[in-house]
C-alpha cells in the first residue's frame, strides 16, 4: 500500500516518500515537494470531510458497511473534484 507522510515522518528509510525538509531547494526537490502536496491533499480532504460528517459515530450497521462506506467516501470526493 502507497503510504505519503508529511514532515514529520522523516527517517523512513525511502519506504514512506516524505517532501524535502529545507528551505533552500533545488528545481528537483521543489518539484517532488510539490507533487507530494499534490498527493496528499487528495486524502487529507477526504479525512476532513469523514470528520466533519461524523460518520462513523452517527452509522448503526454492520462494520463490514460501515468499512465499504468509509472507503466509498475518499473515491467519492476525489471523482467530484
């Protein structure tokens, strides 16, 4: 599974793809930061609207549903944008 951490994940041996901490960057790097950026805000938008719905707390169903829901959500959201 593709896992895209932020800063804060540093030291991942290269398995988890982090952005490039400095400030001082060349063209390659600010290139990776921002397609990385690009990445993860495609999930970090979905998260927030998981938390803003409050989903799992108001759904009284099976898990199996409540895990098909929960997936459904970010593919959703990604095909509206």
């Amino acid at each position: 599974m593709k896992c895209w951490a932020d800063k804060a994940y540093q030291g991942g041996d290269g398995i988890i793809p982090v952005p490039f901490p400095s400030l001082r960057l060349k063209l390659r790097q600010r290139r990776h930061n921002s397609t990385h950026a690009r990445i993860r805000c495609l999930g970090e938008q979905a998260m927030a609207a998981l938390k803003g719905w409050c989903l799992p707390r108001k759904l009284r169903c099976s898990s199996n549903r409540v895990t098909a829901i929960v997936k459904a959500i970010p593919a959703l959201r990604h095909a509206s944008t």
